[in-house]
C-alpha cells in the first residue's frame, strides 16, 4: 500500500463570548475588524486582504510568513467562499490554503452564533482534507483556537 495522498480531519471548537451574536457575527462580516484580528493579528506582512462576505462572495488573504517560522518570507494564502449566510445565526464556508505554490488543504466550515444568558456561544466547526506538505490537524485546530482567541480580543475593544 502507497503511503495516504489525502489525510482528512474533523474538529470542534466552542467558545463563549461576553455579547451579542449580532456583535460577535459582525466581527466576521465587517471588513476592518475581521481584518484586524483575522488576518493582521500574527504581525506576518499582509500582502493582499479581499473581503467579499455575501453568499458566493470570496475572501483572499495572503501574507508572507515571519523569519522565524519553518518557511521564512513563503506566500500563505487563504481564498474563502461563503457557501451559506444567516445574519446573527450562522456562515458556513469553503475554504483553500496554499503555501508558495503548492496547495496544502482543503475545508468546509461552519460557524454558529448561539445566544445564552453569558452572551454568545460560538460553535466552529472544521472538516478538512490535508494534502502532503499541509500543517495537518493538530496544528489547524491550534491556528483556529488562537483566532478565536485574537477575536475575544477584538470584541473586547
């Protein structure tokens, strides 16, 4: 047997957030702010932010990786599309990433909006496929968690 061309993950995270869905929503779909804590927040160079956020909308993000990481000065590009909206209740999206020029995985994504007493509960969801090259599972689950973490930061503001 070969050794696997495609390795495929499913993860889950839940967070709480102290406001609204609206607010929380919002912070997906406002150019400025997903800007900030999306794609400004690792201080990597930003080469490229295109935000189209609508059904069949698509992002394109490309930044050019620190020094410091395992490919110093290597374009990472992240092209969205937005599969399903629901204002305040849900985006579902379709996702690409690329490393220079190699494509390292493909996902599906769902973010729910939930209200709660606390706020707004957050349920992301991942589903990927991880082509040879790819950061894999663990370490996509890490990158999201430290998203959501920069998006506390944003809401808190």
């Amino acid at each position: 047997m070969t050794d696997q061309s495609v390795v495929h993950s499913t993860f889950v995270i839940e967070r709480t957030y102290p406001t609204t869905p609206e607010r929380v929503f919002d912070a997906f779909a406002d150019p400025n702010k997903k800007r900030r804590w999306f794609a400004e927040r690792s201080g990597a160079p930003l080469e490229e932010f295109k935000m189209d956020f609508r059904v069949g909308g698509v992002d394109r993000i490309r930044t050019l990786l620190p020094q410091d990481s395992p490919f110093p000065g290597v374009a990472l590009e992240n092209n969205t599309s937005y599969q399903d909206i629901v204002p305040n209740r849900r985006i579902v999206l379709a996702y690409t990433m690329t490393l220079g020029d190699q494509r390292i995985s493909a996902s599906l994504a769902t973010v729910e909006f939930l209200p709660t007493e606390k706020g707004t509960d957050l349920i992301f969801t991942e589903q990927s496929a991880f082509f040879p090259g790819a950061d894999g599972a663990e370490r996509r689950e890490e990158g999201w968690r430290k998203l959501l973490e920069a998006l506390a930061n944003e809401l808190a503001h």
